[in-house]
C-alpha cells in the first residue's frame, strides 16, 4: 500500500512511521500540519503525486504534543502560519466546556485534523473516489498511534430523523 504522511517536521516521525507502517511511505511536511488545502497550487501537485506514486491512503498525524501547536497557546509571531493560529483559536472556542485540560489539548487537535481529513476529501473526491484519508495523534510516551477522536457534531454527517 502506497500511503502519503501529511506530517510536522518538528515531530520527527519518519522513522517511527516507517517502522510502524508497512508499504511505500511518502511524507508531506508542513509546520503543525498547516497547509492550505484551498491552494489549487499545492491542492493540484497532491493531486499529481497521488497519480504519480499510486497513492491509496493518506494521512495526516500530529504528535500529541507537537511544538507548533503549543507555541500556538502562548501567541506566535510566525507570519507564516498565522492562519494556522485561527484555526486552532476556532478549535478551542469549541471545545472549552471541558474541564481537563489534557482533552481540551486531545479533542482541539483532533478537531483541527478532522477539518483538514474534510478538506482534503472535498478536494479530492471527485478525482480519486477510492482514496482513503484519515488523521491520527501519536503518543510518545506510548509510542503509538491513535485515531483521532471524532468530531462531535459534524455537518458532514448530521441528520434529523
């Protein structure tokens, strides 16, 4: 199986991916997993690389603990990922009815990959219909992978009977 990471390089995962994942492996690194899934540019070369290595699964994997999103937490001054600081404010504001921290941090980051999962399916689609794409949180302490918690309430998915 043919699968591309959606990665941070500040997590160091690719040789624990690797060693965890069978198959070829592709990464595509971006920081705290910021990229811009509306960018035809970047949205057009996913597209390419799919087709070109015969892509049939991607996912996107933060560490639990992934430096960028904390530094997330204190204001960064980094203008290139400043939109990335939106995203994970509109994650919070979200989430802060619950009183542990520790899944405050778990459902914000879980929230945040399963907008870019959604995303990516959005544009991909229609155009590889079979491709599998999910997120995952990596577990250091652990050392393993878990999915990510699903969102509460999605539009995606949400029907009144």
């Amino acid at each position: 199986m043919n699968t591309l990471f959606l990665i941070c390089p500040t997590d160091f995962l690719e040789t624990t991916i690797n060693k965890s994942f069978k198959g070829k492996n592709y990464f595509y690194t971006s920081l705290g997993n910021s990229i811009q899934l509306n960018d035809k540019v970047t949205v057009g070369q996913i597209k390419e690389f799919i087709s070109t290595k015969k892509i049939t699964r991607i996912i996107f994997i933060l560490k639990e603990n992934n430096s960028i999103l904390h530094q997330m937490n204190k204001g960064s001054n980094v203008m290139s990922i400043q939109h990335l600081e939106k995203e994970i404010i509109k994650s919070k504001s979200e989430i802060r009815k619950y009183q542990d921290t520790s899944i405050q941090k778990k459902l914000c980051i879980s929230n945040f990959l399963n907008r870019k999962v959604i995303s990516l399916e959005v544009e991909l689609k229609r155009d590889f219909p079979n491709i599998t794409i999910n997120a995952m949180l990596y577990y250091e302490f652990q050392q393993k992978f878990n999915p990510v918690t699903p969102s509460l309430i999605s539009v995606a998915n949400f029907t009144l009977n």
